[in-house]
C-alpha cells in the first residue's frame, strides 16, 4: 500500500473534512468580529461628529473622548483577531520567501507556534486579571491581606458605567484569536504534510 493510498483513506477524510468545517467556523467567526467592528467604528464616528457639533455649539460632551478611546480600542481588538483568520497582519517574508519549499513549511509552523504561544501567554494573563473562579473561592480569613480587584468595580471617569464591559474586548479578542490560531496551525501543519 503506497503512502499516498493510506492518506486517502478514510482517517484523511475525515480529517479533511474537520479541518473544512474547522475553516468554515472560522470565516464566520471572523466576519462577525468584522461586523462587530464595524459597528464600534460606526458608533465613534458618530460619537466623534456629535462631540463635533456639541463643541460648535458651546455646550461640549464631557464623555465623547473616552466613550470614542474605549469604543476605539474594543474595535482595534476585535479587528486584530479577525485579521488572524485572513494572515492580514504585517510580516516580513524577504527570507521565508526565498527558502525551499519544505524549509517554508517548516518556517510557517514555526512561525504559527510562536504566534499561538504569545495569545496563549497574552489569554493567561487575561483570565488572571479577569480572575472569573474568584466567586468559587472561600472567602479570606479575617483580618487576613487580600489585593481587592478593582476591575468589577471600576468606574470610567465620565460616562459613570463599568470599565469592566468594555474590557470585555479582551478576553473575546482571546478567544477569537486562539480560534483562528488553532485553524492556522492546523493548515501549517497539513502544509509539512504535502
């Protein structure tokens, strides 16, 4: 039985046909990151034109600079973990480019490890920050030291909401991101395969 014979088996099959579905999950993930920001973009620019037209009329919004920063920043997350999906970010390929086909296989899986271990260093700290087991924990002894965290509480300066529902953005940001990274590896792999 030749090699190519068993990789047409049913086992590739039915990988390939995981990894279809895998990829299919993973476009309609990006396209509603790109929606959703879209959608902040929208609401800052119109933030933006009414903080515009209120300055103009001597009566400024105290709150449409921060609203616009956050509302910037929720989107600037969602677009990068979109652009994932799509190999969109900026990469320098002058060596890559020049390497033999296997030696640039071997490069892009390097390449996808690296950048899954920075989203899984980057998501770690966010569940640390985030630190969503808190509530299941007993509670500390008495007159015990204990940093309270402040991110369920925390104010913004002039909108008076929670900080907490825009940082939101960071922990969907993870996990769009380890999403689309999981379907890049998979790829690169398949890629050392051929």
């Amino acid at each position: 039985m030749t090699a190519a014979h068993r990789a047409s088996g049913p086992k590739a099959g039915q990988s390939s046909g995981i990894a279809r579905a895998l990829a299919r999950a993973d476009r309609v993930l990006a396209r509603i990151e790109i929606a959703t920001a879209a959608a902040l973009v929208a609401g800052l620019s119109g933030v933006l034109a009414a903080a515009a037209l209120a300055r103009a009329m001597a009566r400024p919004l105290i709150w449409a600079d921060e609203l616009a920063v956050l509302l910037m920043a929720m989107a600037c997350f969602l677009g990068a973990s979109a652009l994932l999906a799509r190999d969109g970010h900026v990469a320098v390929t002058a060596l890559s480019d020049r390497l033999p086909r296997r030696a640039r296989a071997w490069a892009l899986l390097a390449r996808e490890a690296l950048l899954m271990a920075v989203i899984v260093v980057f998501a770690l700290l966010v569940w640390r920050w985030f630190d969503p087991l808190a509530p299941l924990r007993p509670p500390p002894e008495p007159g015990a030291f204990v940093l309270p965290n402040f991110l369920y509480q925390e104010p913004t300066a002039t909108l008076g909401l929670r900080k907490l529902w825009f940082w939101l953005a960071l922990p969907v940001f993870c996990l769009g991101a380890l999403c689309h990274m999981v379907v890049r590896l998979g790829r690169a792999l398949r890629g050392l395969a051929c």
